[in-house]
C-alpha cells in the first residue's frame, strides 16, 4: 500500500462475498452506467452511502427543523393554514 497522500486517500483491499446473481446484476448496471470497473462502481455505491448529500446550509437547515420540534415550536397542518390564511382544499390541485 502507498503512504502517498492523505490517510484517507490510501486504498486498502476489501474481500466481500456476495451471491452469484447480485454480483451479475452489479456488472451489468455498472456496464450500462459506464463503469470502467466493478471495483469503481463499487466505490461509487459506498460512497453515495456513506457521504452527506446534503450541502452545509441544507444541514444546518435541517437542524434547525429538528431544534424547533424538539422545542415544540411547530404547529399543525390546519394552524398553518388559518395562520397563511389559506383554504382547507388545495387551489393548485384543482387546476
């Protein structure tokens, strides 16, 4: 293994076993989506697992969210509605 480059850079070897078919199906969606390797597919999977997808704004937006139910600063469905001064029924949804 190379000690070039950051620890989390470095590539260590992983050995998996996975059924006959999963390993089938993983070549194939990783042929039709333009892999150049199962090994890269792979790394892609684990990666879109394992990595936040969200942006920092949208992380401390959520955050927030969970703050305000946390704190019971929330309301419901309806007290939104009388607050907006909307109707019960959806308008959009009748176009």
């Amino acid at each position: 293994m190379s000690t070039d480059g950051d620890e989390e850079d470095q590539m260590v070897k992983l050995n998996v076993k996975v059924p006959a078919r999963l390993l089938e199906e993983l070549d194939e969606l990783s042929a039709e989506l333009n892999y150049p390797n199962r090994s890269e597919f792979i790394r892609e999977v684990l990666r879109d697992t394992t990595e936040p997808i969200l942006t920092p704004g949208a992380k401390e937006g959520v955050s927030a969210g969970y703050a305000d139910v946390a704190s019971g600063r929330t309301m419901s469905v309806s007290e939104a509605r009388d607050r907006l001064g909307l109707a019960e029924t959806d308008e959009r949804a009748e176009e």
